[in-house]
C-alpha cells in the first residue's frame, strides 16, 4: 500500500510546482453537508484548488461519483464493507482506494497534499488531523469536537510544527477574521453569537414533546443532521464555547455567547480598549469554507450578499440556560476543564444519534449527557491515550442509560 502511494506522490508534487501554485486540498469528510459546499468551490475554481484526497465514512454512492467528477489520487472509506463497491466502481481510473479507519489515519500523514479541510463529523476526525499537523500540513478546521476533546494536545502540536489551524466554523471563523492585523493587540473577550435554532423562545413543556422532523428544520442554515440537532439544543454553542478556549488561547471568562436570530453578525471580538470588530454576511457556509482554502488570499465568488435596505433590524438576548441547559453543561466543561468536555462531546454524540433515531426525547438528550459527566472518572491534566479512554468509557455508560 505505501509503495502505491508514494509512486503516485512523486508524481502528484511534480505536477503541483509545474502547475505554478495550485493549493491541493485533502477534504477528510467529503460527502457531509462541509464537504459537499468544499467541492463546489474547488470545482468553482479549478485554477486555485484541486482534490488530492476524498474521505467518507458510509456514504459510497456519493464518494463514487465525487472521485469520477474531480479525479483525487486516494480515496477512503471509512466503512470497510463497501471497499469492494467503491474500489470496482473506480477500477478504470488511476486512483486508488483504501478503507477503514486506520486507512484515514496513514491516508493523512501522506505528504501528497497541501491543506487538510478536517470535516469529518465528531471525535472520529480527531486522529487524521493530528496525523497532518505531524507532517506539517495547515488545517482547515470544520470539525469542532477535534479541540472539544483534546485541544490542549492539538493546539500544543500545532503551535510546536508550526502549523496553522484555520477555522471554518462561521463564528470561529469571524473572530479570525477579526484577528487579522490585531496580533499584538490583547483581546478582553470574544462574544460568539447563535440563532437560537428552531425552538428559540420555547419552554420544556413544547420541547418535550419535539420530533426528530421539528429539530432538523433550522431557521437559517443548512447543515448536517447532527450539527442540526446541536444547534437546536445549544450544544453546538458550548462546543463552540471550548473550541475558541483553544483555538484563540482564551480564558472561559473571555468567551460570551449571545443570540442573534438573524444570523448576519458571525462573531465578534473585544480588544482592551473597548472598541468591537464584527464580522458580517448572509448565512452561507461557503464563505467561511472558501475563506479557509484560500487564506491569507480573498477570492471572487457570485455568492448572494448581504443588503442593509432589505434587513434592518439586528436584535440580541441572552441565552436561556434553564430551558437549553446543554449550554450550562457544557459552560461546566469548559470551566473545570480536564477530560470533561470530551466526556461531555461523547455523551451528546450517542444522544443525538438516540435522538435522531427515536430512541430517547428531546429533554432526555440533556439528561443522559448530564448523568455522564457525573459518572466517569475526572482527569485533570490527561494525555492523549486518556482522553481516548474517557471517550470510550462515556460513550459505554451513555449508551447503556439508553439501552443501546
């Protein structure tokens, strides 16, 4: 397998320096909702960008066609049933094709390519994305849980191989847009704003009775199913909350959450003296997404934009932690820090799934995350193995609450 690759790496980085400069993408999460909206700009600017890898986990179907369409030189399937269907499909092409879970970690300490977008879904994205800041390869972080699980372990290697770790986040990356030019200005805090999701302004007694259907129509973006149903319970701002801890080394004080039901402030930051920068745009996840793949360099693009004379009115409030109390357990991890917040993303990741397969009910989601945190052992200061091994222990405690 490795003789395969580097064959075809030599070749791949001869062309790349030929070609004068095209930024060769390996898009670990291909066919989610990150993934897709990645390819559309990569296929929208086929001067700049090219699909050097294409990841998936199960969806074969749509890799097959995506590999067809921009011609990668590896493809990886996370599930190993459907190598056979996949490596037959693209049998006729040079590309080649492995499958498994190990596959994506070795696929991504291959020196083949120049950027990884990390948009796998969950903590299954956090092994690839260790394996290319290793090997020095810039980040384009779609993938929160990443630094919700183990982001003082990854922040630490990035900052030590020199690597870049861009946002793709809308909130995260609004406050580093903010940053740009700011590097020697002190931050006093960041205020990461949320829509509120579909059940903005309901109580428990509404939300107990919520189907999976209700929580997956979201106002304002379109995601997938999983970060749907965070955003719908405010989990995904609590992630949000750990993940800019990390990313923009932040006290839990500094890092204030508001809602904004418009969705057209992403973000913004606070520096010392008061003054606050925001960053602004229609509700469109190619923009942050195009924004990563090309930085330090803005591109062209027919995106829709945003008019003033259309909406006039920007309203904000603070969140309802009584009612949304996902947000408070996961302000709890950010404060206590430790192993905490990756007992608390693996928690929530088997009570969305029980959710989105009716097994538990909205409330319940809250609780079983809860009786968690409670139960696994806590950790102050752990390593890597550690925060596995947490992980695993809350993901088999949560489960058996559910009777998985």
């Amino acid at each position: 397998m490795s003789e395969q690759r580097n064959k075809k790496t030599a070749t791949i980085s001869s062309q790349s320096t030929a070609e004068g400069g095209m930024r060769r993408i390996a898009l670990f999460g291909s066919t989610g909702s990150i993934g897709r909206q990645a390819l559309e700009i990569i296929a929208a600017n086929p001067d700049k960008f090219s699909a050097e890898i294409l990841t998936a986990h199960g969806n074969e179907e749509l890799l097959i066609e995506q590999a067809l369409q921009f011609d990668p030189n590896i493809v990886v399937i996370g599930d190993e049933k459907k190598y056979q269907r996949v490596k037959d499909a693209l049998s006729s092409t040079d590309i080649k094709v492995f499958a498994g879970e190990k596959a994506l970690e070795e696929t991504a300490a291959i020196d083949c390519y120049d950027l990884m977008l990390a948009a796998i879904v969950g903590y299954a994205g956090l092994r690839p994305t260790l394996q290319a800041i290793n090997i020095r390869k810039p980040v384009a972080l779609a993938n929160k849980e990443t630094l919700v699980v183990a982001g003082d372990i990854v922040m630490r290697k990035a900052v030590e191989k020199k690597v870049p770790v861009i946002p793709v986040d809308s909130e995260h990356s609004a406050i580093f847009q903010c940053l740009v030019g700011e590097t020697r200005n002190k931050i006093e805090k960041v205020i990461l704003t949320a829509s509120g999701g579909p059940f903005l302004g309901r109580k428990p007694n509404y939300l107990v009775n919520v189907k999976r259907e209700h929580a997956l129509q979201h106002p304002n973006w379109s995601m997938g199913a999983k970060v749907t149903i965070d955003s719908a319970t405010l989990m995904n701002k609590g992630l949000e909350m750990i993940e800019a801890k990390w990313l923009f080394n932040l006290q839990p004080e500094q890092i204030q959450v508001v809602i904004h039901p418009q969705s057209i402030i992403h973000s913004m930051v606070q520096f010392e003296d008061g003054s606050i920068k925001a960053q602004m745009g229609l509700p469109d996840m190619r923009l942050p997404i195009q924004y990563a793949l090309a930085f330090p360099k803005r591109i062209t693009n027919s995106f829709p934009r945003y008019d003033f004379k259309r909406i006039n009115t920007l309203t904000f409030e603070d969140p309802d932690l009584r009612t949304f109390r996902n947000l408070s357990l996961a302000m709890e991890a950010l404060n206590k820090g430790g192993n905490l917040p990756s007992v608390l993303n693996a928690a929530n990741e088997i009570a969305v799934y029980a959710f989105l397969r009716n097994r538990v009910n909205f409330l319940e989601m809250t609780d079983i995350i809860e009786k968690t945190m409670e139960k696994v052992s806590f950790i102050q200061s752990p390593t890597l193995e550690e925060y596995f091994e947490s992980d695993g222990e809350a993901r088999t405690y949560a489960a058996d609450l559910i009777n998985l």
